[in-house]
C-alpha cells in the first residue's frame, strides 16, 4: 500500500462520479477516507453498473469501481442526533471533508463549512459543484453531459459534419474529481505546514475549461472559435490520422512534422515517398497532403495494424492501433506495470474484483487499493466507537433507522 497520505483521515460525503473518484485516488495514496452514505439505499451508483446481480446486492459496477479501499458509515444526516455527532465527534478527527451536493444542501445537512470548521479550525474543505458556490448560475443544477455541453466540449467534439458529441466517457465529472484532489492536495499541505484550513469551491464548468486549456487560449489570443476537426485533426501534417489496415484494425499514426514523416517512411521501407519531389519540402508534402493520405491509406491496407504498430515503433514514430477496453486491460505493458489490481472474494459480491489505479507508481510501487469495496454501513460501528459514541446511543440510534450496520 502506498504511504503518500497516511495519517490522513477525509470525511467523504461524495455520492455518483466526481466526488467519489475524487477521494478515492487520495485513498490510493493512503488517505484513511470515511465514506458517509444514507441508511438503507446507501448512495445511488450502489444499484447501478452493468451486473444486475451486483447492482440488487448493492454492491453496484459504478460503485465499486471508485470505492474501494474506502469505510462505509452508514448515517441518516437529517437526523438532529446524527448531526451533532458528525459536528461534535467525527469532524474534530479529520483533516478534511469533501462533497458534491449542491449549494445550500450540506447547511440543511448540518455539514456546511461553517458548521464543521466550528469544531476543527485547521479543516480542508472542499466543496464541488456545478458552477461553483457563487454566481447566478450557482443554484443550477448540473450532471456530466450537460456540463460537458455548458463548458465547449462537445461542441469541438464529433464530426465535422452533423452534431456536437458526447466525449464517450463522464469526462466532466473525471476532470472535475481530479481537479478537486489537487486541490485538496495542496489544502492538506498548507493545514500541515501553517495550522490553517482551507474552503475549497470546485466548479464542474470550471475544471473542463482547464483540461480544454489549449483549445481555451487559442481562443482567448485569436478570439475564434475551435472548430470540430473529426477523427483527423492533423491528416494535412504528413502522414497523420487513423487508417484501415489489411485486418480490419485501424493504424492511428502521429507523424505530424516533417521529421516523423521521414522516419514513418523510412520504418515502413518507402523512403522513395519522402525523397518525392512533391513532399520532400515541407509546404510540398503540405500542399498535397490528400495525394499523400491517399497514397499512405493504400500502404497500410496491405498488412494487419499490428505488424504496422510494430514497424512504426521501432522506428521511432508515435504509431499504435485503435484500441478497445477488452484488450487494452490485458495489454502486455498494464500487466507489467502491475495497473490493474484484484480483490479477492470481495464481501458482499464474493467474487474477486478487478481495480484500477491511480495512473502513477511510487518508488516503483503501483497505486492499489488498501481494500475491497464495503458493505453498506460495514464501518458504522467502528467508526461511532472510534469518536466516543457508546453502545447505548450507537443501539437506539439504530433503532430509530438513524443508522444502519453492515
């Protein structure tokens, strides 16, 4: 297990995407993160992923997914005794807390900022939402794909021709999770080194106009607007974009200089096509680049995409096959690099789980969950017990459908 973050304990009141992927990279980097969840249905990704089996356990794909390693506290936040306990007990043991609950939500909850730094001064809080806790579209409510609509992202994504797309994955709420994790990053670092907390207000818009930065400013220098270029944004620089081989594969090629197409021509043996008259200077090779697609679909259509890969590799070309998910988990290079862990028998599913890491290793170490994901309220006890609740009220509490006990 890696020792980043240890010692560090997060009060997680996440629930969906952004929030959850969020605390769990900083729990794959050792956070202690205690993950608050309503009794009965737990959060909502619990009944939802592509098992049905799964998703009736509550033990959901979507769920486990970015949860594991967590400790599940299962507490009915709008009771006024659970309240207080959050208030008085759990928060004074924290050195941050995160949501993703829209603004005004965690006052009502009794978990707003304000509420918690009461009982820790030195407190890291990290607020994420759609457009922020302030402005006059605070209030809105906000999911993925509209984010992703609101921020430019679809409208420089798809085609050139027909609709804006969908980026096929929950890119707003990826962006936002890891922008929200830096950020928290950075608050514990200046909590540790001065004694000061931080509020820390991510906007879901926000953080997609950051990871569109260079889109952003070539917009804010030249005041145009980026137009959609298709699966080929640079077909007109040399041999560049995606082409169908003699298997069926698609070869996605990034020589997009005039360097890398000599070195493409030279690792697949056509170096009579760069010493061409017509492309051997650059604006020539520019002036006719559809000549030059052309002529390159017409190469790569005589071998399979992997003997290409290969050839274009080795020669020092930014080559590699268009790949999907199946393959990619059994990739040679993710085994070595030992990015994808299991769980065995995980409790709730008992089944083994596989889990993805958080994109980096440490003194040579992969990132890999502490632990499996948990049962709805498998950490209630423990946690309670842990912050001076007794037994006596832990029992009537329970009685009273104020928590509940996995």
């Amino acid at each position: 297990m890696i020792d980043l973050l240890e010692g560090v304990r997060i009060l997680d009141f996440t629930h969906v995407h952004a929030g959850p992927l969020c605390t769990y990279q900083l729990a794959l980097m050792g956070a202690e993160v205690i993950k608050i969840e309503p009794p009965g249905s737990g959060e909502m990704f619990r009944s939802m992923g592509g098992d049905p089996d799964m998703n009736a356990r509550k033990m959901g794909a979507l769920f486990v997914g970015q949860n594991a390693g967590k400790k599940s506290v299962a507490l009915d936040l709008k009771h006024p005794d659970i309240q207080r306990i959050v208030q008085e007990k759990i928060a004074p043991t924290v050195d941050a807390a995160v949501h993703n609950m829209r603004p005004g939500t965690p006052e009502k909850l009794g978990i707003g900022y304000a509420h918690l730094k009461a009982h820790n001064p030195k407190l890291v809080y990290c607020a994420i939402s759609g457009y922020g806790q302030t402005g006059p579209y605070a209030d809105r409510a906000a999911m993925d794909h509209l984010v992703q609509g609101v921020s430019g992202m679809m409208a420089i994504t798809g085609p050139t021709e027909g609709p804006p797309c969908r980026i096929g994955y929950s890119a707003a709420d990826s962006a936002s999770a890891f922008v929200a994790a830096q950020a928290m990053l950075a608050g514990l670092f200046r909590a540790r080194a001065t004694g000061q907390g931080a509020l820390l207000d991510v906007s879901m818009l926000e953080a997609c106009m950051a990871i569109q930065g260079q889109t952003y400013y070539n917009h804010l220098v030249t005041g145009r607007q980026p137009q959609r270029v298709g699966p080929n944004p640079l077909a007109r620089i040399g041999p560049t974009g995606t082409f169908e081989c003699a298997d069926g594969g698609l070869l996605l090629v990034n020589a997009n200089n005039h360097k890398l197409f000599e070195l493409a021509c030279r690792a697949i043996d056509r170096e009579d096509i760069f010493t061409d008259p017509r492309y051997h200077a650059p604006e020539d090779a520019a002036a006719n680049w559809e000549e030059l697609r052309a002529k390159f679909s017409d190469i790569y259509k005589t071998r399979p995409a992997k003997e290409w890969e290969e050839l274009l590799c080795a020669g020092g070309v930014p080559a590699g096959r268009v790949q999907e998910m199946p393959e990619i988990v059994q990739s040679e290079q993710l085994e070595h690099r030992r990015a994808i862990s299991t769980q065995r028998n995980v409790p709730g599913v008992e089944r083994d789980l596989r889990f993805m890491g958080a994109g980096f290793q440490v003194d040579g170490l992969p990132t890999t969950p502490s632990g499996a994901p948990q049962v709805l309220g498998a950490q209630t006890r423990e946690v309670l017990s842990s912050v001076g609740v007794d037994d006596h009220e832990i029992g009537r509490l329970e009685a009273e459908g104020a928590l509940e006990i996995g």
